[in-house]
C-alpha cells in the first residue's frame, strides 16, 4: 500500500458547491431590463428612464432567497444589445459586447421581450447569443398590463413567438409586468427549476434504461449506413452534454432530424427544464 500511494495521482479537488446563481437579464433596448431588476430587489437600486440605451454597463445585484432551499440570485442587469449596424458610439458598441461577455458567464438568461413591440428579428439573434452560450434561458414577456388581452391573446402572443425561435422551444415562457409586479414573484422559483436541471448529472443505470428505450435499434443513418449507437455517457453539466459511441466511420455524422429525436427523448425523459442540451457523436476509428 506505502509503494502504491507513491505512485497514485493527487486525489482530485471537492467539487465547487454553489452558492448563488447567476442570472443575466438580457434583450433589447428599453423592454424594461432595470425596472424588472429593481422589483426583483424591492428597491430602486438601478436608474429607470424612458430613453433608450440608459444601462451603458451591467450592474451586479443579488437578490436574496425568501423560501426555503431556494439559492440567492446574482443578478446581472445587462445594457440592450443592439444591431451592430445601430451603434455609433464606442460607448454603445463596448456595451454590447460586454452584454455577451455576461451572457457567457450567467446560468440563467431572462429575455426580456416587449409585449407591446412583440418579438423582433433582434429578439431571436439575442437568444441566440444565449443559446449558444450554453446558458439556461426563461422568455420574459414584460409590459403585459398594457396589452389589451382575451381568453387567447397569451396563448397566440406565445405561437408566434415560437414559431420566430423554433430552437428555444425548451424555452419556458411567462408573462408579467415589471413595473406594477404582476407574477414576478415566480421567476425565483422558475430560476432555481432550470439551474437545477442544467446541473443535472444523470445515473448509468438510468442512461442504460434510456438507452434500451430509445437508441438500441438503428434509427438513423450516416450516408449510405445505418447508425448504430453502442452506448451513451454524459460527459459534463452546465450545459448537459452527451456523447454517443457510434458505427459511423471516416467522421461521417448523424442526420441533424436524429440529433433532434435525441435530445426531445433526453428532455422528456429526465426534464432538463430550460436548458439546451448539447450532443457530441464518438465514431469508430
């Protein structure tokens, strides 16, 4: 035993435990970023004014938890990201780019989108910077006490939004009002739903079941062969992350239809609540 503890590696260091989770508001200009960071911290702790482009840098807070095995918020109140095209000033065009910079380092993004505007072209390049960050992200509709509502106003406001975001489908959508307060008491809940889930680390015996459920007869192909998955490993959290062991030869991938059967199964079967789910594919050497 002396001999073997010679020669065996340093032990590997505790994982970091958690203690707040970071949240990036993010979106267009004026959709109501400070407000809805000020009603978060029940004081007006961040400036608030009708003109555009007021947040020029983002602004650290932290919200404390109020319930019970609910973690502390750091909030991170980002400035609107424009077009690139749009800014002119150094200031605004420094903005935008630390605006991404925050984005990469939050768990979890609120997009914010303005209910009065609805969702633009800009909102779904926003979400995309999040998306490909790897970070959890909740829709955000705000200024919902201006809009003129029937039985069906949220229900058709969230088909078309979906429809201009097809790939934040996993995305959950709420609607509220920053500035009377209107179920912004149910974001921290939902916060804590998707940071948990994004950290989520999945038992081999249940990927094993998955796998007989799901993958164990060829249902794909690559090129002119049939794909067949020989088992399945999650490989990191903070975004949940997959690789497949594969047949497939000569680097040939997977069919983007059979990545997407993957990674609905995947969040069906575990709830990766508001998170993207990354897939990488091991082929035969």
């Amino acid at each position: 035993l002396d001999a073997m503890m010679e020669v065996l590696p340093e032990a590997a260091p505790p994982p970091k435990v958690q203690t707040e989770i970071n949240v990036a508001i993010i979106g267009r200009p004026n959709t109501g970023k400070s407000s809805l960071v000020n009603k978060l911290l029940g004081e007006e702790r961040v400036i608030v004014s009708p003109i555009a482009g007021t947040t020029r840098d983002a602004v650290d807070s932290v919200v404390p938890s109020k319930q019970e095995g609910l973690l502390p918020l750091r909030i991170i109140d980002t400035a609107g990201i424009r077009r690139k095209g749009k800014t002119e000033l150094m200031e605004e065009k420094l903005s935008v780019v630390m605006a991404r910079k925050h984005i990469e380092r939050a768990d979890v993004a609120l997009l914010l989108i303005d209910a009065v505007e609805g969702a633009t072209h800009l909102d779904a390049s926003i979400a995309g910077y999040a998306h490909d960050a790897g970070t959890s992200v909740i829709v955000v509709v705000n200024k919902w006490d201006l809009v003129e509502k029937d039985t069906y106003t949220a229900k058709v406001f969230e088909e078309k939004l979906r429809d201009q975001m097809k790939f934040l489908d996993y995305a959950p959508v709420i609607f509220l009002s920053a500035k009377s307060g209107q179920r912004v008491h149910k974001l921290h809940e939902m916060i804590a739903h998707a940071n948990e889930a994004r950290n989520m680390r999945i038992g081999t015996g249940q990927l094993n079941q998955f796998y007989r459920d799901f993958l164990e007869q060829p249902k794909a192909t690559t090129g002119k062969s049939r794909l067949k998955v020989f088992y399945l490993t999650q490989a990191s959290v903070a975004p949940p992350t997959f690789v497949l062991f594969t047949n497939a030869r000569n680097g040939a991938k997977m069919h983007f239809s059979y990545d997407r059967y993957l990674i609905n199964r995947l969040r069906e079967t575990f709830d990766f609540y508001a998170t993207p789910i990354r897939i990488q594919q091991r082929g035969r050497r």
